[in-house]
C-alpha cells in the first residue's frame, strides 16, 4: 500500500478526513493552530498545513471508490498515474 494525494472542495477537508476514517481507511490530514482575530475576540485554531489535499493510505484499486465520498474532487496525478507520496 503506498499514500496517495486527493484534492478536496475547498474546506471540506475536515470533513472528508471524517468520511474517509468512517471507512477504516488510513488518513492523514496534517493541521497547525493559527491565531484568528474576529471583531470580539482572539481564538485558536486548527486549520490545514496543504488547503484542499488530503493523503490516504490504500491500494490503487480503492482509490476509484473514494472519489464517490462526498468533498473529494479528484485524484492527483502525476505522469499519468496517481501521485504516489513517500513515507
């Protein structure tokens, strides 16, 4: 099994990382807290490292089926494959 890369609507990706674990598939969603300002108050909070990219661990032949989960867009690619990331 290796990772491979899947793009994501824009902010789903909490979500999809959600849908994605339900399914007993390996995810994983890098996230660092910023500091955000609203007009009362300062919070913290945990966004995204890569907006829009979420990485999950499966053969090839599933990637297909995760496509159908609701927020994921499309596979990313790279010389006609599926871009594979490494450990």
């Amino acid at each position: 099994m290796s990772w491979y890369v899947l793009y994501t609507s824009a902010r789903a990706e909490k979500r999809v990382f959600d849908r994605i674990s339900e399914m007993e598939i390996e995810v994983y969603l890098p996230l660092h807290k910023v500091k955000r300002r609203w007009s009362d108050r300062i919070k913290l909070i945990e966004i995204p490292l890569f907006n829009s990219y979420i990485f999950v661990k499966c053969d090839e032949h599933k990637l297909r089926d995760l496509l159908l989960i609701y927020g994921v867009s499309r596979i990313v690619y790279y010389l006609g494959r599926p871009a594979i990331v490494r450990d």
